[in-house]
C-alpha cells in the first residue's frame, strides 16, 4: 500500500506544527511571524485570490473521536492543526459541516431491529452502511469539537436531519425513496461568494470527506482533500481511495501538522 501522498514542498512537511509556538497552538492568530506564508506555501495557495478559496471542516464532532459514539481512530489527532488553519486567514471561507440526525435515524442500526452495526442494507436502491446511533440532535456528541475556533466559522451545514435519508456529502444528501439527492445549498453558498477552490478535511476521510470531494469537484470546484488533515474508519481501505480520488481529479495533499 504507497504511503500517504505528499505535497509538492515535501522537505518542509511539519512546518505547521513545528513553528507555530506552544501558547498559540489551538486559537492564536498574533505572533506567529511567517505562519501564515507557510501555511499559504504549503498549500500553494498564492497562485490564486484568497477570496476564491475555501476550507471545508466535515464533521469534527465528538460523537466521531475516539470514546464516542462513532469512534474514528485518531480522530483527535486533527483537531489542532484543523484549528490552526482555520484560524491562519489562509481562506477566504472557513466553512464546516455538522451531522445531525434525528433520533431513530435511518442510518441508526437501531432503528433496524435484528441488525448490527456496520452491517449493510439496500436501501431505496443502494447500499446503506447501519452505524450506531450517533450525532443525534442536541446531545454532546453532535457538538462542533470545542477545541476548534468555532468563531472562524463563516457557515455551518447540517446534513442527515431527515428521518429517512442519510447524508454523507455536505453538498447534497444520499439518496431518499423518491431516488433524489437534494442538496444542502453548499454549492450556492460556496458560489455565491466566488469560491472555486475547496479544501476539504476532518471525518471521515472515507465517508464523508470522501462524498464531500466528490461532489466539490462535481460540481466544479478544484477540489484538494488534506489527506493528514482526515482520518478513515476503515484505513484498510485508503489505497484504494487514493486512486479513486486522483481518478476523480481530486488532488490528495499532504500539509503536515497532525
Ligand atoms: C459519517 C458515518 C455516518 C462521517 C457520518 O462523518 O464520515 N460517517 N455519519
Ligand atoms: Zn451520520
């Protein structure tokens, strides 16, 4: 299995985390003298406007981190340097997206009796992977993490509120009974205040990361998914989503700082 991908200013990898001082690590913004070129270099942000740039945070909940819900192993090892970026200004939007499903949720093993969670189910014509109850609305879990600058945040998408759909991507729901994916009104946020490039992390990288990109570059946007800046709930499988992601266009990048 190839490692993780690298970014093309591979020898200056942890620059992130290794020069940002100690008191400044989680919210600080003064200080840290060059921080923000460095993040803007190793990300070659500086080809294009920052007003045409955008970071989407995907699902960093507690319900997500390891002791919750819907453990994803070392879910909290992004969390820090996710907040150091959203706190850069490298963005010109800092958006995030929030799980948020009702009780009894479609997606909940519960709500399927005799079925366990992980296994899969057809549902309405595609697979449905029945995870435990999670992110339910209003419970600790379904918080945004407390340790990111939440006032960074421009917008904040939930997604998988209705009763009898999921939704892993933050542009537009999996699909319902009537075989439709509406949308969560992302794309016109995003394009409405002139973003063309989206940066996505956080969790999971092979779920909703994963759909988050795919529909990001769908739709049009160049999309780059910050491959240390996510963790999977299957890594097992995360050679194979690599490949799928360069098929699809979507730049894989390593920043460093995790
Ligand atoms: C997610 C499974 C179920 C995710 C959300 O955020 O990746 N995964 N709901
Ligand atoms: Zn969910």
């Amino acid at each position: 299995m190839p490692g993780p991908p690298r970014g093309r200013h591979r020898e200056s990898c942890v620059v992130i985390q290794s020069r940002i001082p100690q008191s400044t690590k989680m919210h600080g913004t003064s200080s840290r003298a060059g921080t923000l070129e460095q993040v803007m270099d190793r990300l070659d942000l500086r080809r294009v406007p920052r007003s045409s740039t955008a970071l989407v945070v995907v699902d960093v909940q507690p319900d997500f981190m390891p002791g919750g819900a819907l453990a994803v192993a070392e879910g909290d090892r992004i969390v820090s340097p996710i907040g150091r970026l959203m706190a850069s200004g490298a963005f010109g939007a800092c958006v995030a997206t929030q799980d948020w499903h009702p009780r009894g949720h479609v997606s909940f093993a519960s709500a399927h009796p005799g079925r366990e969670p992980f296994d899969v189910i057809d549902l309405y014509g595609h697979e449905q992977t029945l995870w435990p109850d999670h992110c339910v609305q209003g419970s600790p879990g379904a918080e945004l993490h407390p340790g990111l600058p939440l006032d960074r945040l421009d917008a904040i998408i939930r997604k998988g509120f209705y009763l009898r759909s999921d939704s892993y991507s933050g542009f537009r729901n999996n699909w319902n009974e009537m075989g439709e994916r509406p949308p969560t009104g992302l794309d016109g946020y995003l394009r409405n205040r002139g973003i063309q490039e989206v940066y996505v992390c956080g969790l999971a990288r092979d779920v909703c990361c994963w759909w988050t990109a795919q529909d990001a570059a769908e739709s049009g946007f160049k999309t780059v998914l910050l491959w240390d800046l996510t963790r999977s709930v299957r890594p097992q499988g995360d050679a194979a989503l690599l490949a799928d992601l360069r098929r699809r266009g979507i730049v894989p990048l390593t920043v460093g700082g995790s």
